[in-house]
C-alpha cells in the first residue's frame, strides 16, 4: 500500500452496535465494552445519543468517569439541544449528523439543500464555540451528489471542522467506487480529514472501509462482531486484522484481546458469535483436510496467514472424513493419547466412516471410543 499511513480506528458498538434490532446493553455491560476496547487501544469510541433522554445520559457520564484513553463521543443531530446534552455528560467531542442525499433530505426530513447548509453552519459553529472536537457526519453520503458532498466539506471546514464522516449508510457501494469517492472527496478539500462509516447490506463493510483508507481516509467507524442496523457495520475484528495483513497498516491496536472483546459483546448482545466467523470464530483455525492438516502440522504459514494466538485463539485439528494419517495422530495428540502413524492408519476408516454416520466431525469421546475398540480387538 505505499508508505505507512496512521490509520485510527474508532468504535460505535456502544451507539450504532446497539442500534442494533432487539439490542439493549445495560449499563454495567457498557462499562465493561468500553474498558475491554479502551484496553486494546481503540482511539475512539462512539459512547451513545444523549438527546435520547436520562437514562442514556446517565451510562455516557458513567464512560466519561472512567477516564479512558480513547477519545469518548457521542452522536448528535445537527440541533443545538443535542449538542447541549452531550456537554452536559461531560463530553468533550462530538458527531454531527446530517441527511445529505437529495433522496433524505426531500423524503425523510423534508428540507432543501439551503437548510441543510444553514443548519451545518450553526449547529457547527455553536460546538466549536464551545470548544468540542467535532465530526460531521455525512448521512447517506454515498448517495448524495459529489457537489454538494465538496460544498459540505468546505464549509465544514471554513467553520472549523475536525473531520468528516463519509456514511454509506445503505452499504449500497462496492470497494471500487468507495475508492473513487473518497479519493475525489480528498483531492477536493484536502485540509479536512475523512473518516468512512460503512454498512454491511451488501456484505462490502470491511472492504469498503479498506477501500475508503486507500482513497485518503485516515479514521474508519467499527463495530464488534459487526454488530448495527440491518446487516451491521464494519466489523472491528476484520477491519484490524485486513489492515495488518492486507494492507501492511498495524493500528497499534492489541489483537490478542479481539476473541475476548468479541465474546463478550456476544453475550451482552445476545446475538452469539459464529464458530466460523472471520478473524474471531471459535473454529477458524480448525483443519481437518488431510493436506491442510498435513501443511499445518508441518509450518502453520503453509495455510495461516497469522496465527491464532495473534488474534486469541487456539489451534485445533479435527477428526473427520477428510482426514490424514498426521491428522489423526495429532487428533489423539489432543486428548492426550499417543498413536504411531501405523496406528493412525488402521484408524482412518474408522475415523472418516463415523463421521460419515455423524455427520460431523469426531468428538474426544468417539475418539476414544474407537481408540478402545481397536485395543479390545487386538487384545481378542
């Protein structure tokens, strides 16, 4: 990718993760999502919506009291009143967000283009009056005209702007035009730094972040597990994890606590974590093939771009119908029993024919239990 960039990463679990359909995090569990990502070295994490009332106000002073590292902000409508809220909590930055696609701005707060921009100017200038650390958040942007997205970023600018948040808020691009955008987005206004908010409709989050990175953005919004509305975010875990291997950006961000964040913000959603999800799956690197297994066994880089430790996980080799001589053996290494690869041998057929009738792979007790069968018929 070029020379290193600095990259920032910020999290928005606590506001878009639990926007999520069906999701509530009590206040005990925001504290302790937040302490886990603090930990890690996340730079930013979005905390929640103080205009939505007391109790939420309540958990954002509960984050502020905390004194973290990462920077805490909150998420506000471009009104006065809600950027009044978040100072209240305590809060020193802020997003500002505004409806900038044509289709939202007639459809869904039935304004014009000239609104918007005065309420840009205002409500703006009114949080940098107060001294706050603001990011205007662009609603919808991937649809909005690339005009209006300039003559937004301009004033945002002039008026002292920190960045802007460039929102697919649809997930509607794919990577090749996230690229485009941003990059054209950059060139036009290259005083003020562009962070990219995408969605997973799509299935392009994750590559669509990557992708605002290479067009010139320097901050990119996540969340765990991709946690958000509809499909979700841009998931903290890939998004990490993408940078340092794909692109050669290593965000200073502690990966071996990504398993532990994960799981926890799995619970505390109740939305569990896949055993194959990327990066952070329980069975990510599980081999049961027979020349995976055998590649694995012989050099992890034969088919492990990083290694399950790096991420917090472990290694497992699984017993079942497509397994090898030195996947068998290394099965019963597991669990503790040592075979010779003779051994395994005569094993196999019993190994792949039991996962057949299982449909699945073989657990430690069917394991053993083959493994006594066979000392019982020699034994005969």
């Amino acid at each position: 990718m070029g020379e290193q960039k600095k990259v920032f990463i910020g999290d928005t679990t606590l506001r878009d993760g639990e926007q999520t359909a069906g999701v509530v995090f009590s206040a005990r569990e925001k504290i302790a999502i937040a302490r886990h990502l603090d930990d890690m070295g996340v730079h930013e994490l979005e905390c929640g919506i103080p205009a939505m009332g007391e109790e939420e106000r309540q958990s954002i002073r509960a984050l502020v009291d905390l004194g973290l590292s990462a920077r805490l902000i909150t998420w506000n409508r471009a009104v006065i009143t809600d950027i009044e809220a978040s100072i209240a909590c305590g809060i020193e930055a802020v997003d500002i967000s505004l409806s900038v696609s044509d289709i939202m701005i007639e459809h869904k707060i039935n304004k014009s283009r000239g609104w918007v921009r005065e309420q840009l100017k205002r409500a703006l200038g009114f949080a940098k009056a107060k001294g706050l650390y603001v990011c205007v958040g662009g609603e919808d942007a991937s649809r909005a005209d690339g005009d209006f997205l300039v003559e937004l970023m301009r004033i945002a600018h002039d008026s002292g702007a920190d960045r802007f948040r460039f929102c697919d808020t649809l997930g509607i691009l794919d990577p090749f035009a996230m690229y485009e955008k941003v990059a054209r987005l950059k060139a036009a206004v290259p005083e003020l730094e562009i962070e990219v908010h995408t969605h997973n409709d799509l299935g392009l989050a994750t590559a669509n972040a990557l992708a605002g990175v290479r067009g010139g953005a320097r901050y990119i919004s996540t969340t765990v597990n991709g946690l958000g509305e509809r499909a979700g975010n841009a998931a903290l875990e890939e998004v990490v994890m993408a940078l340092k291997i794909a692109c050669g950006i290593d965000v200073g961000i502690d990966t071996r606590r990504l398993r532990a964040v994960s799981k926890l913000v799995g619970r505390a959603s109740k939305r569990e974590v896949p055993a194959w999800k990327a990066v952070v799956g329980e069975r990510v690197f599980a081999h049961e093939s027979g020349l995976h297994a055998d590649g694995v066994l012989k050099d992890p880089r034969n088919y492990e771009v990083f290694t399950p430790e790096e991420v917090g996980l472990t290694r497992h080799i699984v017993a079942g119908k497509h397994s090898g001589t030195n996947g068998i053996v290394e099965s019963y290494r597991q669990i503790g029993i040592p075979i010779s690869r003779d051994e395994a041998q005569e094993l196999m057929e019993l190994v792949r024919s039991t996962a057949q009738r299982l449909k699945g792979p073989l657990a430690p007790k069917d394991l053993l239990q083959l493994h006594r069968a066979r000392t019982v018929s020699l034994a005969a």
